[in-house]
C-alpha cells in the first residue's frame, strides 16, 4: 500500500486519484482480527502506527483524492476513506468505526478526521457507540458527500466517483493541487494563519504557464489546453 501511494505520490501526469476496491461489497473490512489477536503488546504499537503512516499517505497525496465505497468500510477500511478529499458511497455500503467494540480506539487517523469531518459531538457518539451506518445516513451526517443507489453491479458508487473525476479532470493540475494545499492547511489554523496559506498557494499558480493559457482560452472562447506546467 505504501508503495502505491509514493508512486502515485511522484507523478506529475496524474490529476486526480480514484480509490475503490475490486472486491465486490467490501471497500475495506478493517484489520484482520486474527492476526492481531497473535500479536504481542510490543508489536502492537508499531504495528498501529504503520497504519496510521499508510493512511496519512494517502491524505497527503497532492492530487485530489475520491473514495468510491461500494460495501463495507469498517474500522481502518472508513479510516482510509476519510482519508480521501472527497468520498462518494452506495446507499447500500457499511460504514462506522468499530473499534471501542474490541476495547481500543481507532488508531489510523479517524477519532481525528471523522471529526473534523462531521464535528466532535456527532463523531463521538459514533464511535462511543461503536455504530454502523448505511451510505444514505453517512450522506446525511456528512461523512460521505454523495450517497447513490447501488446497481446490479455492485460498482454504483465507482461510476459515481468516475463522474465526479471527469468534472475535476479538466480543472488546471497545479491549481487543483494548491487549493488542496491551502485548503488542508488551513483548516489546521486560524483563518489569518490560513489565508498565508492561500496566498502561498496562489503564488504557486501566477507563473504557470496553465495560468496564461487559462486566460487566453477564456478570451478565445475556447476549453483550455493545460499541461501541468
């Protein structure tokens, strides 16, 4: 997994990241709980926070990020969604973290985004109660931005991101790249703090050769051309 995202990570070619799984019904069920039954209390630790490095990776990718989550994302599986900037799911998907159930605490990230995702009173209670919840009610507490019907291919929330990826696809690659930036910068801070951050985005974009060619395609009436550069 880490691997994948420090290829992923290095090219330059890419302009957004659609993550699924090819597993039907399953996005990601969590950690194997035999395996960890067999671990000692010294390779626990290290163990968790691998983890929580592998998630990190992929909220660190530079890209836009979506989730597609056609089934169950329990535990460490919701963590590596919340993770991704943008996460769609079927009506049908599993969702919650779980892991007070085992006597432990999410440990790859999710006490920490869930709630900045939905709020602390809403992600508390979630994982308090250790709940599972359905897409359509993950849609409505704003864990998940879209929630779909799934189909009788079981991939109703991957055609959904693949929409969603075609509507990002013609955006200008480093402004993408430097809104995320500012974007996730800057709802670590203060919004004073944050608009550095902005700023230093946008002075990323002045230069490009994207910018120019953005402005003369609007003059020209024309799509724009953008290369990345």
């Amino acid at each position: 997994f880490a691997d994948c995202t420090n290829v992923v990570k290095f090219d330059k070619n890419l302009r957004v990241v659609i993550l699924r799984s090819l597993v039907k019904g399953v996005f990601c069920a969590g950690a194997d709980l035999k395996e960890r039954a067999k671990m000692t209390n010294e390779e626990t630790g290290p163990f968790v926070a691998g983890l929580r490095a592998s998630v990190s990776e992929v909220a660190n990718l530079p890209m836009p990020v979506v989730a597609a989550i056609d089934g169950f994302a329990l535990g460490g599986g919701l963590e590596v969604a919340l993770a991704c900037d943008i996460r769609v799911s079927s009506d049908d998907a599993k969702m919650g973290l779980v892991e007070t159930r085992l006597a432990i605490i999410p440990g790859g990230g999710g006490t920490q985004r869930l709630a900045r995702a939905i709020g602390p009173a809403k992600a508390k209670e979630l994982i308090f109660a250790a709940r599972v919840f359905n897409g359509k009610e993950a849609a409505e507490m704003g864990v998940v931005n879209h929630s779909v019907e799934q189909n009788s291919d079981g991939d109703a929330a991957y055609q959904r991101a693949l929409k969603l990826g075609q509507e990002i696809l013609p955006q200008g690659p480093v402004a993408l790249r430097a809104a995320k930036f500012a974007i996730n910068r800057g709802s670590e801070v203060d919004i004073a703090s944050g608009l550095s951050f902005e700023e230093a985005g946008y002075s990323q974009v002045i230069n490009t050769k994207d910018r120019l060619e953005g402005l003369s395609a609007f003059k020209e009436k024309r799509p724009p051309r953008f290369s990345g550069e």
